[in-house]
C-alpha cells in the first residue's frame, strides 16, 4: 500500500468515527445485522461447504494443467473443441474477472481465435466452480443452475458473435500460435486422478447436504448419516494422498488451497458485513437501504429492472464470491429472480476495471460490443427466467 492510500484510510477511520451517528437506532441496528448475517454464514456455510470447495480449487489449480487446457483453444484447434474448451474453463481455472485478464491476454496474443479468446474471457470467472456451488448453497439450486448453464450458453454465443462480427479483421491477423506443456502427472493414471477428484466432490456434496424439509425419504435417510459418508470419502482420501501423491504434492496442494483461502474468505467476509449492513438480513429490513427501494428498481420482472440490473453488474467489481451475500441481501429486500439472475450473468465477469484492460488489448470498439453483448443478453435471460419461476 501506497503512502497517500494509508493517508486516505486513516483520514476515512476517522472521518467515519468522527460523523458516522452510531447512537442512531438504525444505523446501531444495521451493524448489528451485518455482524448477525457474518456469524450465520460463518455457522451454516464456511466449514461445510466453502473449505471442501476450496480444496477442490486447490486440487485444480495444482493438478490439472492450464497449459493443456488453453492448447485446445489455438487457432490450429477445431472450432467446436476450442469453444467446448473455452465454455467450461471457468470450472477448471476457478478465477475471478481481474485473474483471468492476464491468461485471456496470453492466449489472444499467441493465437488464440478471438471467439475462443472472447468464451475463456467469459466463462473463467462467470462459472468459476466456487461461485456456482455457494450461489447453488446460498440463493437456491434453481438459480446456480440457470447461472452455469446461462454463463456456458453466454459464452459460447458471445464468442460465436465476436467472431462473425470482426471476421475480417480476425483473418488478417497473423499470429504464431504457443501451445504451453501439459505438467507431469506424478505418475498417476486417469483413474487414479479421477477417483481422487471423485472424492474430494463427494466430501464437499455430504458435508454441505442440508436438512430436508420433509421428515422421510431419501434424501433425509442421507441427511442422516451424512457426517460418515462425509467421514468415509476423507479417510479414502487419506489413503489415496499416502499411495499415489508424493509429499511435496501434497504440499503444493495445501498451499495452493490456502492461497485461495487467503485470497477470498477476508473479501468474502468483507461483502457478507456490507451486504448485512446494506441490506440486512432476508426478510429483516434491518439494512441501511430500506427494502421498498431495492424493490422499486429490481423488484419483479420488467425490463428496466433486468436491463438495470445487468449494468449495474457489468460496470461493479465483484471480489470473488462476493456477489452471492450481495444478492442474498438484495432478494430479501425484494430483487426479483430474474434481475438476480441478469446480475450475476453480467456481474462477475466483467467490471470497469476489468473493461479498461480488454480495451488495451483488443481496442475500443471490440470492447464496447463485448461489453454491450452481455448487458443485453443478460437482461435478455433474466427476463426469460424471471417469467419461468414464476410459471
């Protein structure tokens, strides 16, 4: 940190010690709240579900090679691979919108196709594996899986677009494409690897199974007996760790793991407290921003609505994670499904700081469709979703 930034943060500490009213029962009460909405996501989703899953990033990012996955998406690439690639790659590089920038510039300059280019640009941070399971966990399944499947469908489109749009600047663009190697496997076979990946999912899906509303059935035989299933797929993991991974593997791992910890949970926790502050609580109107207001500009499904909520995603900066307790506080103060949709399809993958860097690797006008591409289509979607649930 600059020395003029630690001038401005203690000039704010004090300024908002010296003006903030705390005797105010409605700012007292919203602090309250947001410390309320820190510990129950602290209670009910931190140790269940964001520790398994950062893991999972971990195992990722330290086992599965970006190089192999960006070798598929060069120019010399069949075109429905490099775009199945390039769709999906978000579930493998778990980055959020300002990582992806550098890997995105990478790969464009080497040889990359921009439709390609344009669908990893997407679809890294939009379906990034932790945001899909916490907004599937936090808001409900029906909208973590409208935003996989809308952010994979976005970003093939998108990139198809791009292409068709600017193929004739993309033919005279010559290029000697780079294909980076695969790293080593440390001796493991697919098998191996995939049963190991196996595990660490089924650890994360039985230590985060909720409490069914009904009392009988499947799924509350499972929520009984869940901790030793949950126990069961650990200690095969233990054992898996011992016979096939070498030791300074296994600590690459954990501290690739604890990178992300570190990376996200203070900003995860940052935008939990703001959004309890903000907000409040789902159904409390304990929040800074009265509930009535919230519903005014995103309530139900209109366009304006969805088209509002699509650039205000677009152009705000999402930490990682971040959007998921933001949205949480904004449906319960009255956000419609459909605009909650639009902004997490717009919001995560991109940003203004994220805008300014596109524009210095692909030009203005590249960037101004780019970005107008996924305003319009997700407010498109939100309206398209917003009408079925309510179906």
């Amino acid at each position: 940190m600059k020395e003029y930034q630690k001038l401005l943060l203690i000039v704010g500490v004090f300024l908002g010690a010296y003006y903030v009213p705390f005797n105010s029962p409605q700012v007292s009460g919203a602090i309250l709240e947001s410390f309320a909405m820190l510990q129950e996501y602290a209670r009910l989703h931190v140790l269940t579900c964001l520790v398994p899953a950062f893991f999972i990033a971990g195992a990722i990012s330290n086992f599965v090679s970006q190089g192999a996955v960006l070798k598929y998406m060069g120019h010399e690439a069949k075109s429905w691979m490099a775009y199945s690639v390039a769709s999906v790659s978000g579930t493998i590089l778990a980055v959020c919108s300002c990582t992806v920038l550098p890997l995105f510039a990478g790969i464009y300059k080497r040889g990359a196709g921009l439709g390609p280019a344009i669908a990893f640009l997407y679809s890294g941070p939009a379906i990034n594996v932790l945001a899909i399971i916490l907004t599937a966990r936090i808001l409900g399944w029906h909208l973590g899986l409208a935003r996989a499947v809308g952010a994979v469908l976005f970003s093939v489109v998108i990139g198809l677009v791009m292409a068709l749009l600017f193929r004739n600047e993309e033919a005279s663009r010559f290029t000697n494409a780079h294909v980076a190697v695969a790293t080593e496997d440390g001796g493991r076979n697919l098998g191996q690897t995939g049963l190991y990946f196996l595990s660490l999912v089924l650890i994360l899906i039985f230590a985060s199974w909720g409490k069914p509303s009904h009392p009988v059935g499947f799924w509350n035989a499972v929520f009984g007996i869940k901790w030793y299933l949950a126990g069961f797929f650990i200690l095969l993991m233990g054992l898996m760790l011992l016979k096939w991974f070498k030791k300074e593997e296994v600590t690459s791992w954990v501290e690739a793991t604890w990178g992300f910890a570190k990376q996200i949970l203070p900003l995860l926790f940052a935008g939990v407290l703001t959004a309890g502050l903000l907000m409040g609580r789902p159904g409390s109107n304990a929040g800074l921003i009265p509930s009535e207001y919230v519903a005014a500009l995103v309530g139900g499904n209109s366009l304006f609505a969805n088209f509002f909520a699509s650039v205000v995603g677009a152009f705000m900066y999402f930490a990682t994670l971040t959007e998921v307790p933001i949205l949480q506080g904004l449906i319960g103060s009255g956000m419609g499904q459909g605009p909650a949709l639009a902004l997490l399809l717009a919001g995560p993958a991109l940003s203004l700081p994220n805008m300014l860097v596109i524009r210095s690797v692909l030009g203005t006008k590249k960037t101004v469709v780019y970005v107008s591409l996924v305003i319009v289509m997700a407010t498109i979607t939100g309206m398209i979703y917003g009408n079925l649930v309510t179906i």
